[in-house]
C-alpha cells in the first residue's frame, strides 16, 4: 500500500469521522494508506469514536487493524471510553483482542474504571480475564496494583463488582503465618519498612497520620479506628481488630486480598518479608501483644 500523501490525508480521515462510505471507498481505491495517523488517530479510531460501525466495518474490510495501537489508543480503547458496547462488539467479532492493554491498562479496567457495566460484561463474555494485573510505575520500586474488581470495589461500582465476582474472581489470600510468627527478625522489619512503608505511615505515638494511618499499636487495636480521614469504605467493613492473621493477609497484597483499599501498591508477597514486617509492627506498642 502507498505511503499517503497530506492531500490524500485529510479526505480519509474526515470521511471516517462522518461516516461517509463513498468517500472512504474513494479515498482509499486512491491509495490513502488505512492506518496513516491524523493527530494521533488512525481511520478507524476515528469512525470508532463518531459512532460509525458501517464506517469502521468498511475500513476493517478494506485492512484495517482492529487491534492497532495508536497515540490516542485502540479501537477498542475508545469503544470503551464510549460506553459503547455494540461498538466493542463489533469489534471483538473482527479480531479485536478482549485482552489487549492500552497504555499499559487492560482494557477490562479501563471499563471498569468508567462504570460500563454492559462494556464489562460484552468483553469479559469474549474472554476477558477478570483476574488480570494492572502494574503501575516501576516494577522494581512501589508500583500500584490494580484488578478490575479491586477498582470496582475502590470506584463504588457494586453491580460490576457483583458481576465480577460471579464470573471468576479470585481473592488471594495467603496460608495461615501465626506458627511462624516467632521466626521474625524486627531489625530486618524494620529496614524493610523504613525502605517501603515509612513514605507513606508514621509510627511514632504522637505523629499526625499522613498519606496512610499512624501505624503506632497497630497490632490488637481496632481497624479503621485511628485518627485518619481517607479509610476506604472496604477497610471500614472490616471488623474486629488488627490479629496478626488479619495484618498476614493485608499486608500480602492489599488490591488482591482486600479490594477496594485506598493502598494500590504491591504489599509484601515474600512470606519472610511479612515475618518481619509483622514482627517490626509488634515492637511499635509499650505493652506487645503477644505472639499466638
């Protein structure tokens, strides 16, 4: 296919955006190349944000590629953005990837994140995985880590978190640590919050909470019981006080344990970092629960 010429440009992309089939077909038996980009959309995406499907129909025929990535994103990304679900149809039945990221983002979050019920259930009816991971940031630093249903839960979505749930879901949580608890080493906790959790929790007596919730005599006290203003609605659910159990399975993941936390990062996955962690926790009191 010819590269395009800036006269043959404009013509396809504003038919696109029209939805005019006879300028399309015109455009493109000129040799307008189908997925040249118009300020960082292709045809396709455009025909796809107007609300053309005869038009995005005729343009996936003629070449173009439904799963293309451009600077603005998917097909599929704005189907979604939309709250378009005869669109991300169409589209799934052309090819399109129900598990295609853009920008990094499944787009099952990306639904999610714009309350599409029915854009949720379409792609996850087309093989969506309802447990996929969304990293944010550095892998290698404190990235966040978001689901689909941990961003309902966060977003109060309860019909697509219900719905979600009913079709997969699955909540990790971590064997049982109370018999292994006595083999934490507090100095090593204590680096390793110093390194991972001090940015975000204070855990002197008399400090004011900051991003998180003063962690001071967090073991044995009440949950969501400090005074912090930014407890999430699924932290205020949970009841009962801080067992070691209970900061075992937090601390695991927060997002994959207990979705819909305001705390997105990674947790602490390794077993012997939460060992630990825990133990660290346990020395911040004057009076030490004690261990199981």
């Amino acid at each position: 296919m010819s590269t395009l010429t800036t006269a043959q440009a404009g013509p396809l992309h504003a038919a696109a955006k029209s939805g005019d089939l006879n300028a399309i077909t015109a455009a493109l038996d000129a040799g307008a190349d189908i997925e040249e980009q118009e300020k960082g959309a292709t045809p396709l995406f455009l025909a796809v944000r107007s609300g053309h499907p005869e038009a995005a129909e005729l343009l996936i025929k003629r070449g173009a590629d439904v799963n293309k990535e451009s600077a603005l994103g998917r097909p599929m990304t704005v189907a979604v953005l939309k709250n378009d679900p005869d669109m991300i149809r169409l589209l799934l039945a052309h090819g399109a990837d129900a598990n295609a990221n853009t920008r990094g983002e499944p787009i099952l979050t990306l639904a999610v994140a714009n309350g599409c019920l029915d854009c949720v259930k379409v792609l996850v009816e087309a093989g969506a995985d309802v447990n996929a991971i969304w990293i944010q940031g550095d892998p290698n630093e404190r990235p966040g880590i978001i689901t689909a249903y941990h961003l309902a839960k966060h977003d109060d979505h309860p019909d697509i978190a219900a719905y979600l749930l009913a079709h997969g879901v699955v909540i990790l949580k971590p064997a049982p640590i109370s018999a292994r608890l006595a083999n934490g080493d507090p100095a090593k906790g204590a680096a390793f919050f110093a390194a991972t959790c001090s940015p975000c929790h204070v855990v002197r007596p008399k400090d004011n909470s900051t991003i998180g919730p003063n962690l001071w005599n967090v073991v044995g006290r009440d949950k969501a019981s400090t005074k912090f203003e930014r407890y999430s609605k699924t932290l205020l659910a949970w009841e009962g006080t801080w067992t070691y159990e209970d900061l075992n399975i937090f601390l695991a993941g927060p997002t994959l344990t207990t979705p819909g936390v305001n705390m997105d990062f990674r947790g602490v996955p390794d077993e012997a970092d939460r060992l630990n962690v825990i133990a660290y926790l346990r020395t911040l009191a004057n009076a030490p629960v004690p261990l199981p």
